[in-house]
C-alpha cells in the first residue's frame, strides 16, 4: 500500500489487531507541527455503524489530556478502509527489543499512569500489551486504543486478530465479560511479567494454532516465572487477582519499587 486518503507512505512500520502501521508524511490539513506521523489501516472493510463507533471512540480518547498517551490526530475512511493517524514514536515499542530492567520498569510505570488517566475519564484501553508500549528518550507512551473489539463484534475469539495478543488479555474478557478497569490492570502485570522474565504466564505457546493457544489460556492458571524480585512478584500476582489495584496504585508501587 503505498497511501491512503493523503497520506504518503514511507515504509511499513508492523502490524497489529486487525490492522498494519505505517509510517507517513503528515499532511498539510492535519494541524500539528511535525513531519511524520504513523498510521494504523485497519485490515478489511468497515461499515457506517462501525465507523462512527470507532471515530466516537479515538475522539473521547484524543480528549484525554495526558503526558503517557500518544496523541492521535485524525481519522477517515476511504473506500471502506478504517485509518487512524497518529504520533510517530521513533524509538519503537517494548515489542521490538529486549529491554533492560530499567527500562522495562520505567516504560510501565508510564504505561500505568497512560492507564491511570483513561479510566479517569471512563475509558478502558483493552489492548495493553509490549507492542502498544512505545518508548522514548524520557520513558514511555501508550498507543493504540483496543479498536479491535469495535471492527470484529460478533465474532468468536478464534477470529480475533494477533493471537499473540491474547496472553496479555485478562481471560474475563476472552469469555465475553464487558471491558472494565480491573482487566487493564491485568494486562499491564502480565506486560511486567513477560519483559522482566522474556516468559509468558503460560508457559511456552510457540508452534501452536490459534484455538489451542485459546484453549489452553482458558484452561491454565497463569504461573508466575521464578527469580522475581519478591516485591515485583506480590505486585504482579495481587494485579492477577480477584482484589486488584488501581492502575494508579500500580503506577505508584512499581515507581517506590524503582
């Protein structure tokens, strides 16, 4: 693809839920003051509803005034094809690279406050996840709000997008219960888990097909990796819980922890 609307694409920047990143020029109607932006096409047609579900969505999520989002800008759709502009990252996400601690502990403190500030405003982002944590000079943003629950409704778990994606997901939400506040906090501990460990909650997941992976999530109780600090253990083993912390409180404990 090398555009959509007027938007130029540079390069492929990934892929994410039911959709691809690209890299382009901004245009000279968007209004801010940058050259380059990313781009995120969603993968298949979208229909009216859909449309004004998602463009309703990014709006309320481009009202939220915080330090730890990255900012979209626009939103249009061509042809049938969902897109949605946005702040360019260039240093990339925590999915790219492995991380030092540090960084790692940095990154999802800025996540959790990102998070922290979107159920202030009565958002849950659905979609936390290494891939949507991007990183900068000064720690980190979070990106991509979880449209992919909007573009695929109705359809099984087995035809949900990046299955990669779903050990990140609290599995409430893969059986179906509403999106809420409790069900981030999940993700953002099993985020932690998996940079500070390089293993999942599940064990290892590789080589399997979509419906056994979801099977055996729905099947498993999540396992904590052995050689966490045992502070950073209780933390993450607490967010995994019935009795959560707050987004804010995780924020805050994992900065004392820092």
């Amino acid at each position: 693809m090398q555009g959509i609307a007027d938007y130029e694409f540079i390069k492929q920047l990934g892929s994410g839920n039911h959709g691809y990143f690209y890299l382009a020029r901004r245009p000279a109607r968007v209004p801010v003051d940058v050259e380059f932006v990313a781009v995120k096409v969603m993968a298949g047609e979208s229909s009216g509803t859909t449309f004004r579900r998602a463009t309703r969505e990014l709006t309320a999520f481009a009202a939220v005034r915080s330090p730890y989002l990255v900012a979209p800008y626009d939103a249009g759709q061509q042809d049938g094809i969902f897109y949605y502009s946005m702040e360019y990252l260039p240093d990339g996400s925590l999915a790219d690279r492995p991380a030092p601690p540090e960084v790692v502990i940095r990154a999802l403190i800025d996540a959790a406050r990102a998070t922290a500030d979107l159920h202030d405003a009565g958002i849950v982002h659905r979609d936390i996840k290494p891939g949507n944590i991007l990183l900068h000079g000064g720690g980190a943003k979070l990106s991509d709000l979880g449209l992919a629950q909007i573009f695929t409704e109705g359809v099984t778990i087995t035809g949900m997008g990046d299955i990669g994606s779903v050990q990140f997901m609290d599995p409430a939400m893969l059986m179906g219960e509403s999106a809420h506040p409790d069900h981030d906090v999940w993700s953002l501990a099993a985020t932690l888990h998996h940079q500070l460990t390089r293993a999942g909650l599940y064990g290892d997941m590789s080589g399997k097909d979509g419906l056994l992976i979801l099977r055996h999530i729905l099947g498993t109780l999540p396992c904590l990796a052995p050689g966490l600090p045992t502070l950073v253990h209780e933390l993450i083993a607490e967010c995994l819980g019935p009795h959560r912390p707050t987004a804010s409180d995780f924020a805050n404990r994992l900065a004392a922890l820092a």
